[in-house]
C-alpha cells in the first residue's frame, strides 16, 4: 500500500523502492499476484519486470499492455507511423517508464535525447522545458513519434529505422550493403552492435505482438 500511494502522488523513485523491499524473498505465486495488481494500477514497469523474473512468457496482456492508448493513437496517427510500432519501441526503451533517465542521457517513455527533443520541439511548436517535457508522458510520444517518421522516410523499412532509433542514423547508413540487395532478416544478423541488433529483433517481435 506505501508503494501504491507514493506511485500515486508521483514519487516513482521511492515507489519501486518500496515496491522492492515488499517483494524480496518472496514466493512466485505471490510475485505472479503483484504483478497482476501491478497492472491493474497501470504500473507496468514492476509488472512486466516480475513476469521476466518468473519467466511468464505466455501472459500477454500484462507483458504487452495497451498504454498511453489514446495518445499513442493520436500522434501515430499525426506522424504516419503505425501504433504497433510506436509500442515496440516505447516496451523496448522504458517499459512505459514516463520518467526514466539513461546512462546515456535520453529521458522519458520513448528515451528521447535531449538535443532531438529540443529540434523536434521547435518544429511542433511545443513549448520546450527541457527535461518536464520530456517527463511529460504526452509530450513524450509526441516528439517520439515525429522523430520516428523522420526515420521511416529516411530508410523506408522499419528494420533499418528502429536500428537506426538505437544506434543513430549514420551508423545505420555504413551499415547498408553498398550493391547487392539484402534480405532484412539477414541485414539485421549482421548488425555491427550486438545491442542493437538485440533492440531490433526485440522491437519488431514486439510490434506484431501489439499488432495482435
């Protein structure tokens, strides 16, 4: 109840914590049943997070959850990229953490740097705050998506933008065969970076599962 409470009035930090502590040493069924409650608070980190623990693979609707729906569908649909897509990346970059921060600097639910947020910003006349509109789970996807389609009509295949999502455009652009043609799914076997040849794989089984 303490990590639902401080999860509600937006101490997500303290929250997992919390959370955390609870759940050590605690059986699988009683993680399996935290997790459903997790999901029904729409905590989906946590949720996701025990179901990998417990290698729940087949529970679908809590490992794939449908988040940020209307938003996803509101700005897929602006950006004319498709929402299955948009929810492969999101799962893949945050687990639909709205206020996460990388190693690396990126920020909120589709991991955003803050450089391509302040472009993207400036193009959508979004007023810019930096990292509150990056935390700013609407905003988030707004910018998300815009970069996406940026990438789609740069590469025209969704293998080569997601990687390039991951690993940046112009990495994506030596990657690519100089004459001969390339099946996509032996393009991305021979990926340079095994994280992002890991992050695409992952991205697109994710996005036929959201597809379902």
């Amino acid at each position: 109840m303490r990590a639902r409470e401080l999860f509600a009035v937006d101490q997500p930090a303290r929250a997992r914590a919390e959370w955390q502590r609870a759940l050590r040493g605690r059986a699988a069924v009683d993680k399996a049943a935290a997790a459903e409650l997790a999901h029904r608070w729409q905590w989906h980190s946590e949720a996701i997070t025990l179901l990998g623990e417990l290698q729940s693979w087949d529970d679908l609707d809590i490992r794939y959850p449908l988040a940020y729906q209307d938003w996803i569908a509101e700005h897929a649909g602006r950006a004319s990229v498709r929402s299955a897509w948009v929810y492969g990346i999101t799962r893949s970059e945050s687990l639909f953490t709205r206020d996460i921060r990388s190693s690396a600097g990126a920020w909120g639910l589709m991991q955003l740097m803050p450089a391509s947020g302040k472009r993207g910003a400036r193009e959508a006349v979004i007023t810019w705050q930096v990292i509150v509109t990056l935390k700013d789970a609407e905003l988030n996807i707004a910018l998300g998506t815009r970069y996406l389609a940026y990438l789609q009509d740069r590469f025209s295949h969704p293998a080569l933008a997601t990687a390039a999502y991951n690993a940046g455009p112009h990495r994506v652009q030596r990657w690519l065969p100089d004459t001969t043609p390339m099946r996509a799914d032996v393009w991305i076997e021979t990926i340079a970076y095994d994280e992002t040849r890991a992050y695409v794989q992952r991205v697109l089984s994710a996005d036929i599962i959201f597809q379902w």
